[in-house]
C-alpha cells in the first residue's frame, strides 16, 4: 500500500508537531480515491490496539489508506498509538492538541485541516463503530456520486443495541429528533444526524466554516457545509470496547447550546432570538424590583438596580447561546462593559423617542410606546452585534500571533 497517501500542512498552531508514526506519511502525490481516516481520541488507550488490528484486518490493499489520530489524552494513547502502530500496513500519524478547543468535533476539524486525500472518514476510538465499514461508506459514495456517506442506525439493517440502556436511548432518539425538527431541509435524507460515522469527499467540508461545540460533528458539518448529496449506509452500533462513555450530563447541554448556535446562525434568526432572551429577562428584572421594593427600597433607584438583573440575564444566555463563536474576539470584561452601557442606554434613549412620536408627530402614548420600544430594540441588536461581537482587526505581537482574550 502506498505511503504517499497524507501530505502533512503546517498546523495553524507553530509549536504543534505531528509526528509521523508507523509506516510514516509521504511528501508525494495524493494516490486517487485514497482515504484519510480521522479519529478523535480522549483517553482511549484500552482501544488503540484492538482498533488499529480491527482496521488491517478490514481494509483491502486495493483502498490506499492513512490514519490520523486526533488526540486530546491526558493518559499515554500518543504513546500507545505508536507502539500499536509499528508493523501495520497503512501510515498512522497523530496529533497532540494541549487544548480541547471545540471536544471531539474540534478535534476532528483539525484533522480536515491536514487531511489531502479524496475521501475522509470519521469515526470513533471505541469499536462502536464498525471498523471493515470503513470500505463499504467509501465504496457506496464511489458508485452513488454522494458527497456524504453516514451510517445510519435508524435505516433497516441498521441497530442501536450498542446503546447501553433505555435511557440513552430515549436520550439519543429525543435528540435525533430535536435536531430533525429544527433542521429540516439541512438534514433532509439523513436518517441519523446523531451518528459519529461517516464518510465524505474532501471539497465537502470547509474546515474554517466549521464552529463545533462538542462531539456532533455530523449535524455541525451538514448544516453548514450542505452536502449537494447524500447517502446512507446501516450498522449496528457496538457496544464499548473498553473504558468508559465520555457522553453526560455536561455534553447534554453543550449539545444543547450547539443546535442554539446552529439555529441562530443567520442576522434574521439571531435577531428573533434577542428578542426572546431579552422578553425572558423581564423576569429577573421584576423579581428583583419585587425584592428591593419590599425591602424599602425606593422605586427609582431600585428601578435602575433590577434593571441590571435583567442584564446580567440577557448577557449569559445571549453569550452562551447567540455568539458563542464571536466571544474570543473581545475580553470578557469589554463585552460585559460594552454590553451593559447598551442595556442600560437604551432607558435613556426610549423616553426622548416617546417624546418625540408624541410631540412631533402627534401619536397617542401607547402606540408611541410601542414604537420606541421596537426601534430601541433593532438599534441595541445591531449595536450588541456591531460593538460587542464584531471581530476586531488582529494585533500581532513578537511571538507573531494573533492576540486573544
């Protein structure tokens, strides 16, 4: 089998190295429909060797083939990997990351980043997923033209018997289901959006357009990338090899915030969502009056303090679930500031336009009301987005890079 398979890029980190590993990986050209197989590893190191002999055993010479692990170990699976790697038949590289930026699906962002070969497959360390696969999601995109192969659970031939107990089942279907519901056209022919295995042409995915929060990467990929099309093929989801499930409670939510982040993507539903999250803020914001009124507390000072309730509210919830992607570009302080001083502008701004509506163009206090409560709103979204949230131009320091909060 050839070795001249994955042509290592320089990762967007300088002080990453990927070192080459088992049959190492060539400087040559990309052999035609060869693979890149991408995995994502978190302390996976019971699985590493039963996976790599699993994946001889599976693919045929005829498949040219490299693997790059993806790892984000705090265990010894780089050191594992490559002593299971010393005698197989295909490259076997990995990638060290210090920082878990994204989970899982980040992890395999980085590998779309190396990767240059036809076709790219993803799936996880744990042997629930199916190695011999491997070449059935490749060849079914060879003979139907698809750009996206998943395997499915939910299409017949296909089992989630791997699911240990029914919660995780419900667990899975609820959120199959969530994701289907929210995305219908993205996800149309994709039986499966949960699935962690899958197969896709290299032009499919543009790894900078990808914003991963979590392990579902698949959902993240179709929605933003839109594959022109789509197949399916079934499988029978195993059960663990070794070690234990990283899903939880925790990936729950991070899950949650994703679809959020997924959802609101576009101006027009980031706008809708504002407007949701700010109608939500009321609460906070009467609780609080309610409690500094009783207090003894006088109504205007204890007007503009619950009012900060209300900030505090609508800053949490819009960070987590409206610009999760967009909050690096600024210092958390600068956007709690910027944000608050909108906020709390936008009281001094409505009573000047109720005046006016009134006054100048002799409308009745109410719809006046309305209107100045609609027009404060649009100017505080695109003022939240234009001055809290845009991207500001780099600074490079010495070290070169690009500096973050």
């Amino acid at each position: 089998m050839s070795e001249d398979l994955w042509t290592p890029h320089a990762p967007s980190d300088p002080e990453v190295s990927i070192p080459a590993v088992g049959g190492g990986s060539g400087g040559g050209e990309v052999a035609a429909g060869s693979v890149t197989l991408i995995i994502p590893t978190f302390n996976e190191a019971g699985n590493i060797g039963e996976l790599l002999s699993r994946l001889a055993d599976s693919l045929p010479a005829r498949l040219p083939c490299a693997v790059l692990f993806v790892d984000d170990s705090t265990d010894d699976t780089p050191a594992v990997i490559e002593k299971a790697a010393l005698d197989l038949p295909f490259p076997v590289s990995v990638l060290h990351r210090e920082r878990a930026v994204g989970g899982l699906g980040g992890a395999v962002v980085e590998g779309l980043k190396l990767a240059a070969t036809d076709w790219i497959v993803v799936m996880d360390a744990d042997l629930q997923h199916p190695p011999h696969l491997v070449p059935e999601l490749v060849g079914e995109g060879e003979r139907t033209g698809a750009d996206l192969v998943v395997a499915s659970r939910y299409i017949p031939g296909g089992s989630r018997a791997g699911l240990a107990g029914s919660h995780r089942v419900a667990v899975s279907r609820g959120a199959t289901w969530l994701a289907k519901g929210l995305f219908p056209r993205a996800l149309r022919g994709i039986s499966d959006p949960m699935s962690g295995f899958f197969a896709m042409r290299r032009p499919t995915a543009t790894a900078d357009a990808l914003k991963p929060l979590g392990y579902k990467i698949l959902l993240e990929l179709a929605v933003r990338c839109r594959p022109a099309r789509v197949a399916e093929v079934p499988f029978v989801f195993q059960d663990r090899y070794a070690g234990e499930s990283k899903s939880g409670a925790r990936e729950g939510l991070r899950f949650l915030a994703h679809l959020a982040a997924l959802r609101s993507a576009t101006p027009l539903a980031r706008m809708i969502g504002f407007g949701l999250i700010g109608l939500s803020g009321f609460v906070p914001n009467l609780f609080a009056l309610w409690l500094l009124t009783h207090a003894g507390v006088h109504y205007l000072p204890a007007e503009i303090a619950a009012n900060q309730a209300g900030v505090v509210w609508n800053f949490v919830l819009i960070e987590t679930l409206l610009f999760r992607d967009r909050r690096r570009h600024r210092h958390w302080a600068d956007r709690v500031g910027r944000f608050a001083l909108l906020a709390n502008a936008d009281l001094l701004l409505r009573i000047p336009l109720i005046a006016l509506f009134v006054a100048r163009f002799g409308m009745e206090v109410l719809p006046a009301t309305a209107l100045a409560l609609v027009t404060t709103f649009v100017l505080r979204f695109a003022a939240t987005e234009a001055l809290v949230y845009l991207p500001r131009k780099a600074r490079t320091g010495r070290t070169g890079r690009t500096n973050r909060s």
